[in-house]
C-alpha cells in the first residue's frame, strides 16, 4: 500500500459494565487510489503499545513497502510506525 491511516476510535462497549474502549482502525490506499480497511481491533485505551501489536499484525499479514503513514499525535505512535 502506498499510504495507511491509523486512528483510534473511542465507543461505548457494553460488556459487564458500559464503558469506552478503543477501535484501533487502519485503512491502506494502494497505487489505484483505492482504500481498504486493512485491519481493527478493540480494547483498552488507545497506546503506543497497542499500536505496536496492531502495526506487528498488519505486517504479518503481509503489508510491507508503505511508502507513508499518516496518523495523529500520539506520543510514541510515530516510532512504533517507523520501528515496525
């Protein structure tokens, strides 16, 4: 893919209790300019080491050569794009 988006999204789950939990979603742009949603997942509060496991996942899966990422502030995301 050429370009991916990171995001994380705050919902109200219920589950025992309500509460807010974090969708971690990455939607890639591959050379056409089409997008896909690459992969999610839900829990906890958005981290730097939440993204690490997301980021392991997506290249497990296969995608590599991502020529750019973009994503928001988060404190440590930046490096954990770049380490994985």
């Amino acid at each position: 893919y050429s370009v991916i988006y990171l995001d994380g999204l705050y919902v109200k789950l219920k589950r025992n209790t309500v509460s807010s939990e974090v969708v971690y979603l990455i939607m890639g742009i591959d050379e056409k300019g089409y997008r896909q949603i690459l992969g999610f997942d839900v829990g906890g509060h958005e981290s730097s080491n939440g993204w690490i496991e997301v980021l392991k996942d997506l290249k497990n899966r296969g995608a590599t050569d991502v020529l750019l990422g973009v994503f928001d502030g988060l404190p440590g995301l930046e490096e954990a794009f770049r380490t994985i």
